[in-house]
C-alpha cells in the first residue's frame, strides 16, 4: 500500500511564519497558483484534516474525489501561541522555555507533543484500516506539517527525528507500507 502524505498549500500564516493550528485559514492566492502548477499523484482514495486549507488544497489537487475527513488529522492546537509569530512572542516567558526545551514541551494552554502524536497515529490508523478493508493500493493524506512529522517519526524507516520530517507547502513524503516493513521515501511534485 502506498500513502502519499501531503501538507496544505501555503496560508497567509504560512507567509508570515505564524503558529496556525486550529484557526481556519484559507489557502493564499500564491498557495492556490502554487498548486495548480505542479502535478500529484493517482490515488484511489484522499483523506484529508477537518481545517479548510486542508480541504481546499484537497479540491485544487484531486478535484474529482470527494475526500474522507479524519477530525484526528488536524494541526496541533498551539494554546496561547495560536495565530502568532516568533517576533510576536519574543517577550513572553512561555515562548522562551518551550524554545529552549527543543520544542518538547506542551505548548500553554495547547497540546503537548506526545498527546498531538497520539492523536494523529489514531487518525492514521483508521486511515490505515479503511485501506486495508476496501482494498485501496494508493491514497493521500492532504495534512498539516506538523501531523506528517508526528506520524512519520512513529512508523517511518529508517527511522528519523520530528523535525527530520519537516516538508513545505504543497510538498511530502511517500510511504510504502508492506506487512512487516514500513519504508518512507521523498517524492517531488512536478
């Protein structure tokens, strides 16, 4: 089976580096064009997060689909550093110890990164399971940066680190699952 997993194309958030999590943001113009220039593979089947840019990016690429929503797809909640940048956050305390931190604290009053992964693993999971039981050879996973990272760094091989996984917009990786072997590779659009 192979699941292509692509993140959304690009926001206004994206443009200004912002924290988008749960916020719904529509793609950009420059997103939507971005898209439209590149080629993505046949799949039989398309998945996507429950956010619009998400579902958008879904009807620019597959626009003969109707896509499967998995609410476990969505983007991390990122608490109070929701809808901000690093230079809108330069004087906050919180912002300081979850940078210093690596990234490995649970962002305040948002999800920590161990509860986003579980998360996201479930939603993968019955995406795993619907292709398994209706057959489906090829599908895609039309998500968030961060949910390709959560998953891949769990059943991706060879085995890499989160931000090992990171990809741009309109961008992903290729997963190969056989029955004992997992094995990620990068494709390009075109």
């Amino acid at each position: 089976m192979n699941i292509y997993f692509i993140r959304h194309g690009m926001t206004q958030g994206n443009k200004e580096r912002r924290y988008i999590g749960k916020t719904e943001e529509a793609l950009c113009e420059e997103g939507k064009r971005a898209l439209q220039r590149k080629r993505y593979p046949r799949v039989e089947k398309v998945f996507v997060s429950p956010r619009l840019r998400c579902r958008e990016t879904a009807a620019i690429l597959y626009p003969q689909q109707e896509p499967v929503i998995v609410e476990e797809l969505a983007e991390c909640d990122f608490g109070v550093f929701e809808g901000k940048n690093a230079d809108e956050l330069q004087e906050s305390e919180a912002y300081w110890k979850w940078i210093e931190s690596g990234g490995s604290l649970p962002f305040p009053e948002g999800e920590s990164r161990e509860g986003f992964a579980r998360r996201c693993l479930a939603g993968f999971e019955k995406v795993r399971r619907e292709c398994q039981k209706y057959q489906i050879e090829t599908a895609a996973l039309v998500v968030h940066g961060g949910t390709i990272m959560s998953i891949l760094t769990e059943v991706g091989r060879p085995k890499q680190e989160f931000y090992d996984y990171h990809v741009g917009n309109g961008e992903g990786y290729l997963l190969t699952l056989e029955e004992a072997v997992s094995e990620v590779g990068v494709w390009r659009t075109l």
